[in-house]
C-alpha cells in the first residue's frame, strides 16, 4: 500500500512527454509489459508517472483513462488499494527495517545510505505470487531501485522474469546531471522496458514553480532556486522548504564566511542547532554558492565540514574549526591568527 496521494493526468507532468507517450500508447493498445524501469534523475515526476500508471491499471472503466470514480480508483487515491505494494530504501537498526523518512532514521543517516534489503524483496515475491484481490493484476513499485543490495537485486531478477499475476516498476535515479551508464546491474534491466525521464530546462522549472504557487523567497531570487534544483522541481521544493527554514541573519553570515573568533563560533552554535540533514543540505547549498564565487578552498573546508559530520564529528566543533580556520578566499583567517 501507499499513502493517500493525488494522482496528475501524464500531460500535467510537465518535461516528461516522452515517458507520457510510451505509457499511454501500451495502454491503448494493450500492450503493458510485465516490468518497467522508470529512469532518470531525482524530483523530476517519475513517483507521479508511476501513481498515475498505477490508476490507470486499476481502473474499471475500459476506456485507459483513469476514471477517479471507480472503487479501485478510490482505493488507490486514499492509499489503500491491497493489490499495490510500494516499497522505499531502509535502514537496519537492531534487526528491524527502519523507512527512511520516519523519524528514528535522522540518528542512522552517518552511518550508511538507505538501501532496498534482501527482507523486502522476499515480501514482493510473495506479494506477486499471490493472486490480485480486486484488479486483474497486482503492481509492485520499487523506488529508489538504485540502492537494490546485491542479494535484494538477485532475489528480484527471478521475479523480473516470471512477475505474473503482477505489474513491476522500477524507478531509478542518476545523481548527477551526466548519468552513468548502469545505475543498475545490466540483468535487471534486460527485463525491463526502459522509460526515461529527464532534467527539465529554467523555463520549465519555472512553469512547474509558479504553478505549485512558490513564493519568491526574500534576497534569493527566483533564478538562483532553479539553478541550485539542476533541473529538478523536486530538488527545488525541498532547497525552498530549507531556505523558509533558515534564519536570513545566518545565511548572510554563512556566504560572508565568518571574520571574528565571536561571530565563528555564534555561526558555529546557530548551524549546530540544526538537524543532520539540514546541515547536509546547507553545505550543498554554500558549496554552489562559493563556487560561483571562485572559492575554492571555502568549497574544501565545507566539505571537511561533510566529512567530519559523517564521521560522527561533534557538530559545533566541526564548524568552529573550520569556519575559524580560513576565510572564504582561502588565506588564514584573522580568527585563527
């Protein structure tokens, strides 16, 4: 199952009108493939594709199109429908699978990245082995397919080769704006139908931002969210969900870097307050920032900062040390003199 959602007809997902195309003519002529992968970058609408698939699968009425009516329609949209099996990266902490945006896992993010498990992977298999209760076929939706461990991925490749009675989507992300070739193992996706997705350009970026309604952020103009988002409107939500979260003092204070031993160490408080991935975030954020600057040795001591954070460094002690250390343009700073 999943959680309550609103599912977008495939033409108001905007960018993605090749994978909309693909989708939509294997359901008008009815030829659905038993699984697919959904590829490309993170916060672009592959999780949104997949809901909609999911509907239109489900649907009673004949025509393809969803009719938002019907009970699996309705079973769909408030997250219930037993026949759909959504399954997320997890965390291991004393035995038990933690999902990685409950709130137990903010203390387990150091330690290693969220993975889909060899557990999980044997509840799809019994999943897809079971008979649908209320569709004509059951669908299992894998997001995050990229982190499959390596049991998980060979335990999955049986089923990718005999999913009946059973839909498979696979949704996998590339990390970077050049994607490597393989973010998954090469039998997986053999057996898959490949549907990309890909970066939305600024004009795009800023049809999806003014639709959803976001706000012009004070001091941050518009231009510079949809360069921090890379193309991806989700990546934007959530930079602008951290921004809203920050007090405007600390953020000048950060960009200006610290110039004192007393302004070091009240940024270095006020930073540590934050939780793990607002840190994280915050030094993706300054990162670009100084780069766009030519500041190459502050872009070094953020990443020290990383570092040491994953490293389970105090957090007011790594960015004391560092920001005390140097000043943004990479000479000794007067508060370390």
């Amino acid at each position: 199952m999943v959680e309550g959602v609103t599912v977008l007809p495939p033409q108001h997902i905007v960018g993605q009108e090749l994978a909309a195309r693909l989708l939509v003519a294997a359901l008008e002529k009815g030829r659905v493939t038993s699984s697919y992968c959904f590829l490309g970058p993170e916060g672009v609408g592959r999780s949104l594709m997949a809901r909609w698939f999911a509907q239109a699968l489900f649907c009673e009425a004949s025509s393809g199109i969803p009719c938002g009516q019907c009970s699996n329609c309705r079973w769909l949209l408030a997250g219930t429908h037993p026949d759909l099996h959504w399954v997320s990266p997890t965390y291991v902490h004393q035995g038990r699978l933690i999902a990685a945006d409950a709130p137990e896992a903010q203390a387990l993010q150091r330690r290693s990245p969220p993975q889909i498990r060899l557990e999980q992977v044997q509840e799809v298999v019994r999943f897809c082995a079971r008979r649908p209760m209320h569709a004509r076929r059951s669908l299992v939706v894998l997001e995050g397919a990229e982190t499959l461990t390596e049991s998980a991925a060979n335990a999955l490749l049986k089923t990718l080769e005999e999913p009946e009675p059973a839909h498979i989507v696979l949704i996998a992300s590339h990390h970077s704006p050049t994607p490597p070739p393989h973010p998954l193992p090469p039998t997986l996706l053999s057996r898959c139908q490949m549907v990309p997705f890909r970066r939305l350009s600024s004009a795009e970026m800023e049809q999806v931002l003014t639709a959803l309604g976001c706000p012009e952020l004070p001091g941050i103009p518009r231009s510079e969210l949809i360069a921090l988002a890379q193309g991806s409107p989700g990546r934007a939500l959530a930079a602008q969900q951290h921004l809203q979260s920050l007090p405007p003092s600390l953020l000048q204070d950060l960009r200006r870097w610290p110039h004192s031993l007393r302004q070091a160490l009240e940024v270095a408080r006020a930073v540590a307050a934050l939780d793990l991935p607002a840190q994280l975030w915050l030094i993706d954020y300054l990162q670009q920032q100084f780069w766009a600057q030519g500041s190459r040795q502050a872009i070094r001591q953020l990443e020290q900062i990383r570092q040491q954070l994953l490293q389970f460094v105090q957090p007011r002690l790594a960015w004391e040390v560092n920001l005390a250390g140097f000043d943004s343009s990479g000479n000794p700073s007067p508060v370390a003199k």
